[in-house]
C-alpha cells in the first residue's frame, strides 16, 4: 500500500548534499514524524489496519533526487504550467542528429504520461503515427479477444 503526499522541497532542503542513509538525526526524526502523520491518515481511513503494519518506509524529495536525479525530487517531473506546455525544445525531436527525448516530460505526468512519451518518441523516430498505429491495434485486440466483464468495467470507470 502506498500514501503519496505533498511536500515541499524546502522542508528537506537542508539534507541535500547529504548522503542516503546518513543524511542524519534531524533527518531521520523529520521523517520518523512524517511517517507517524501519515500512518494516523491511512488509519482514519482504514481502521482495520492499525497494529497490522508489519513494515512501513518513507521516500521524501532527496529519495527522489538520490534515485532518480529529479533536482528538487518533483516526482511528477516538471511543473505542470502553461509555460512547461508552450516550450517549442520539449519535445521528442531535438536539434542534435539522432538524440530523442523521452519519458513523461515530453508528454504529461506520471506512468501513463511516460508511456504515451514512449509513443511519441518511436513516431518521430520512424516518422510514423505510432498513435493511431496503436489505437488501430488495440480495436483489433478488442474484436479477437472481448474484454471480460470485469476488466470492461475496470476500463470503463
Ligand atoms: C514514490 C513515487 C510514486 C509514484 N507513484 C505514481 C503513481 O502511483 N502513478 C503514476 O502514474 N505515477 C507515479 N509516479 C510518477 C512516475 O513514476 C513517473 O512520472 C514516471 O516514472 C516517469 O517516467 P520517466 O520514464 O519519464 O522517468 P523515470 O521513471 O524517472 O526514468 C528516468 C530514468 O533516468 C535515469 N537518469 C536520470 N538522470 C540520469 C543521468 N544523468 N544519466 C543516466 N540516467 C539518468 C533515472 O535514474 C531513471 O531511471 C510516482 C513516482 C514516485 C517517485
């Protein structure tokens, strides 16, 4: 089970530079008490689970920077601002022969984001509509193998 929060960069701005898993004891009690706020929410919402948590961790910002080299660790890559979406460079295509750009900050947010990225990437690299090439494909799927009645509710909601 995972709870995601918000939490502003400048509440652990004073461990970067620190390394992972010796960032220190201000550190470590900063998250013991976040840890503890978010536990108190999962349990509000569901009691049943108080006393049954085995394990529990907690990522913050530097988690994410640490992991993943986000510089503020912004989980959902950049900001999401008109600005983001008016940037002519932030696309697949750049000006260098033969390098692409990928990933969820060439297309929006999160997993899904970052796979639509992925699709946009192959058709400016094979200069094709991988778009309507994959949603050709998946009506072909549909018609050979029929959602079963859960998955089609699952796809529906
Ligand atoms: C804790 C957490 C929970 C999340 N939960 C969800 C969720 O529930 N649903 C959802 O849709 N999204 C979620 N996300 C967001 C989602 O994971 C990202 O939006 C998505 O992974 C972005 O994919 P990406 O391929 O663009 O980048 P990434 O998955 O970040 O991949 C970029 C890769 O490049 C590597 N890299 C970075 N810099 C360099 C470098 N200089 N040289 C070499 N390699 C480098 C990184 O190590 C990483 O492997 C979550 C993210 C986090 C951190």
């Amino acid at each position: 089970m995972e709870v995601v929060t918000l939490a502003p960069y400048a509440w652990f701005a004073e461990w970067d530079g620190t390394r992972w898993k010796r960032r220190g004891e201000g550190y470590d009690a900063r998250k013991k008490d976040l840890s503890e706020r978010l536990l108190e929410a999962l349990y509000d919402q569901c009691p049943q689970l108080r006393g049954k948590v085995a394990f529990q961790e907690l990522s913050t910002p530097l988690s994410t920077k640490h992991f993943a080299n986000y510089v503020r660790g912004e989980i959902y890559g950049l900001e999401h601002t008109p600005m983001r979406f008016e940037q002519k460079w932030l696309r697949p295509r750049t000006p260098i022969k033969g390098l692409y750009l990928t990933g969820a900050d060439v297309s929006s947010a999160g997993v899904a984001g970052a796979l639509f990225g992925g699709v946009l990437t192959v058709s400016s690299i094979l200069l094709r509509d991988m778009v309507g090439a994959c949603t050709k494909r998946a009506k072909a799927l549909k018609k050979v193998a029929p959602l079963a009645e859960p998955e089609r509710a699952a796809t529906a909601a």
